[in-house]
C-alpha cells in the first residue's frame, strides 16, 4: 500500500543520533517533507550542519543533546522534549556505536557493558521516559542491523538483538495505543560506522543512507510493514 508522504507534514519526530550517517539522512529527508524535528546527538556542535539543512529545508527544527550512555543526559533530554512539544507522532531511534567485535568469549565485558548501554538499555530508558509523550497512533522506528545475534559480531550484535527484542516487546505492549514500532534495517550504507566494521571496503561501493530512508519515511507517515524490515528489499528513496 503505498503511503501519503504528505502526511509527515507537521508531524513532530525525535531522531537520534541525527549529526551524521544515516540519522543525518533521515533528518534531512523529513524536513523536505515538512516535519518538526528535534535531532540528538552527543554535543550540539555536531549537530550544526545538519541543523542548517533541515531549516534551509524549512524545516522547524530543535537540536537536543543526548548522550545514551549517561541515564542523567536521557532524562534530561526527555524533559527538554516534553518541554518543546506536547506530543510526539514519531520516534527514530538509530544512534549507536560498535563497541568492542569479534568472538564474545574474546571481547573486553567493560566495552560491552558500555556499548550495550548506548545500544540497548540506554534506548529502554528513553523509550520509557518518552512513553507519555508518545501519541496514539505514532510511529516508532528502531535501527537495527544484519548483525543482529550474528557470531563474530561481539557487541554489536547483542545489541541489535536486544533492539529488535525491544521492538518486538514495545509492539504488542503498546498495541492499544495504536502505535506502530518497526525495526528497519538500513543494510550496508556508507558512513563513519561502516568504514570503521568495513576499513577495506571501497566506500564507493557501498549506496549513500539517503538512498535507504524510505521505509522509515513509510512508517512515520501511516504505514505498518510488520515487526522488521530491511530497506534494501523496499527500493529506493
Ligand atoms: N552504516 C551501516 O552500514 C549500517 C548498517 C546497518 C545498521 N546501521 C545502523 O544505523 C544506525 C546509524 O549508524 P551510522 O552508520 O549512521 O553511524 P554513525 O555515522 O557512526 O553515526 C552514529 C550516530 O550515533 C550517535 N551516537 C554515538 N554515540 C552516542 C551516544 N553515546 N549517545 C547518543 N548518540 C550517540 C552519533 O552522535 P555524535 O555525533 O554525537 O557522536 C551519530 O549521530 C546505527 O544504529 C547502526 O547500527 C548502520
């Protein structure tokens, strides 16, 4: 079913992890198709270019620091939210890191541990706190990755994992409500975190994130493709 675009128009949307990669894309996207954004990162610096782009676009648009490993930046960051819109109509929930790769008996438990709270508890938090803030009817989109409990993936891999299980979980709980929570797998697009897991790959093979939006562009405008998607498979932008 093909979805009205049109009906981002307005729509007020949290993105994280919106300085660069595909967050970036993402943002930049919905402010062509008139969304209000508020875009996280980890400092506001990082959120300057972006920022000009989306309002060059016309976008109105709110920069918002987050920081997922540190629970007092989530909770500030939710109530600077709540304090500049009354409601939400979507969520992007896509920053992330690495963390420590390779065979998990092999893996340094600190690295996880902080990797696992930038990629999974630190996203539970925040989707806890945004809870009341989310509208009937929004929706909620989770990044995840074919690495999801892929072997060799260390970190990563447990956190996309748990991402997915959050997503799966938030899906039915949240069912009453409305609210569609899908998981959107982007696949190999080009950015930091790609060259960082890939640094032999020519970056020219691998498509740009503007190129791999469009399921996430879906869901925020009324669509509902299911728990889980992997954009590759849903064309281009
Ligand atoms: N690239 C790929 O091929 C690929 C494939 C599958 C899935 N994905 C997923 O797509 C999403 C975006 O990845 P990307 O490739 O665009 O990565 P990226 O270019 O490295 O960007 C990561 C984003 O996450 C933010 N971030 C990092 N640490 C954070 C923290 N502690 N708290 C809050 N935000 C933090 C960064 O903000 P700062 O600028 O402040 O650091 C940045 O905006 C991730 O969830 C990734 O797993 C990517």
């Amino acid at each position: 079913m093909a979805v009205d675009r049109a009906n981002l128009s307005g729509s007020r949307v949290l993105v994280t992890g919106a300085s660069r990669g595909y967050g970036a894309a993402v943002a930049r996207a919905l402010a062509l198709h008139g969304a209000r954004l508020l875009l996280t990162a980890t400092e506001p610096v990082h959120l300057a270019r972006v920022m000009r782009d989306c309002r060059g676009a016309g976008a109105d648009c709110t920069a918002i620091v987050l920081d997922l490993a540190d629970p007092a930046s989530i909770d500030r960051a939710v109530e600077e939210v709540g304090a500049t819109v009354p409601r939400l109509e979507g969520v992007v929930m896509n920053a992330g890191i690495l963390g420590p790769m390779g065979p998990l008996d092999q893996a340094d438990p600190d690295g996880i541990a902080h990797a696992l709270a930038i990629t999974l508890t630190g996203p539970v938090r925040v989707m806890q706190r945004l809870s009341p803030l989310i509208a009937d009817r929004a929706g909620v989109v989770l990044v995840t990755s074919g690495a999801a409990a892929r072997p060799g993936y260390g970190a990563y891999g447990l956190g996309k994992a748990g991402l997915e299980a959050l997503g799966f979980m938030l899906r039915g709980e949240w069912a009453h409500r409305g609210i569609r929570v899908v998981a959107v797998n982007p696949g190999p697009v080009r950015t930091d975190m790609r060259a960082e897991a890939h640094p032999g790959e020519d970056p020219a093979t691998v498509p740009p994130p503007s190129e791999r939006v469009a399921p996430v562009l879906a869901v925020l405008a009324g669509d509902d493709p299911g728990p889980r998607v992997q954009a590759a498979q849903w064309g281009l932008s």
